[in-house]
C-alpha cells in the first residue's frame, strides 16, 4: 500500500513540476528570438547603423557617421 500511495505521489509532482511541452518550446522560441540579428554584410551593417541613429532622433550626418563606424566594424570583425 505504502509502494502505490509514494508512486502516486511522486507521479503528480512529476507532472505538476515540470513544464508542458508546449511552455517549454514557446519559451525557447522566445529566447531564441530575443537575441539581436547580426548583419550578413557590410552594406545591411551601415544600414542597420543608419537607421539607428535616425530613428533615436539624430541628425543626418551624426546618423551617417555612425553607419559608416557600424560598417568599419563589421568590416574588421570578419576579414
């Protein structure tokens, strides 16, 4: 009787404690989202820089100058 009762038991914390498959998939999926995309080249790199700075509100050329920085950069990490 002690066997059955201590099988049950551990049988409904195993399933209250642990995560539907579903959960733990949708948060992986999140996870994996949230992480920043890397530019594939050195053009899509100056334009993620440019649209930076415009859309934090900076002026065209500091905006410009930090696309050319962001596409050195890229430049420099993969050669």
């Amino acid at each position: 009787m002690k066997k059955i009762i201590l099988s049950a038991i551990f049988a409904l914390s195993v399933v209250a404690f642990t995560p539907t498959s579903s959960n733990a998939q949708s948060k992986s999926n999140n996870a994996i989202s949230s992480r920043p995309k890397q530019p594939t080249n050195a053009l899509a790199a100056w334009a993620e820089g440019y649209e930076y700075g415009m859309s934090h509100g900076w002026g065209q050329a500091d905006s410009l100058y930090w696309a050319h920085v962001q596409m050195q950069i890229w430049i420099n990490h993969n050669s």
